[in-house]
C-alpha cells in the first residue's frame, strides 16, 4: 500500500519541494516509529491542496488516503500495545525473579535452622530432604 503510493506519487510529483512535502524522499524506513511517522506525513499532505485533486485524478481519492491514514493509525496503536506488552513482561519478570530471590534465600535460612535444630532427629531431616 505505501510503497505502491510512494512510486505514484514520485512520478506524478517529480519536484524536490513536493517530494519533501508529502515525505517521499528516501527509502520505506524499516524502523516501526519512522514508518509510521512518514506514512502519516505522507497521506495527511496528500489529502491537502496543492496534492489531493491530483491524486483523486490518479484514483487516490480522498476515502483512498483516509483509509491508508486509518490503516497506519491503527498499526501506530497495534505497535504501541505491542510495546506495552513487551514492558509489562520485562516488570513482571523483574517481580518474579525478585519474589524467588526472596523465597531462596528463606529457604536457605530455613534448612540451616531445621538441620541445627532437629541433628538429633534425623528422621525428621529425612522427610525435609535435608
């Protein structure tokens, strides 16, 4: 879809000043951030006068261009619940391995407590594994 209307758009505004305007220089960014900044600077100019009447007569009509606008707003909020989702885990593995540290070193305390006090019962030390 963007690359599509980034080859049309080239060829229907080949001036420097309009290819910077509707943000078509360079390549497709492959950072997810970039491309979704470009692609909304893109479509957002392209729905503007001096660029939306010569796009509409090339079958870029305005729906056209809000919908590619839509489709990258919802892609920005996909990404963005993604990257959410990837903090949330980081946190809970953090607590996790925070929580275990705890409970190893309780558990530790604990056998030197239980092997002190029960040396005179080693069956008890048996069924503790200790």
């Amino acid at each position: 879809m963007v690359g599509e209307f980034r080859v049309n758009a080239r060829r229907l505004f080949p001036a420097a000043a309009d290819r910077t305007a509707l943000n078509l220089n360079g390549n497709i960014p492959k950072d997810a951030q970039q491309f979704i900044g470009g692609a909304q600077l893109s479509y957002t100019a392209a729905l503007k006068e001096p660029y939306a009447a010569t796009f509409a007569a090339n079958g870029y009509l305005a729906a056209y261009l809000t919908s590619a606008l839509a489709a990258v707003d919802a892609f920005k909020k996909a990404d963005e619940d993604q990257n959410a989702a990837i903090g949330a885990a980081t946190k809970s593995t953090a607590n996790r391995d925070a929580a275990f540290a705890v409970l190893d070193k309780w558990q530790k305390i604990f056998e030197r407590l239980a092997q002190t006090t029960l040396k005179s019962r080693p069956d008890l030390l048996k069924k503790l594994n200790l």
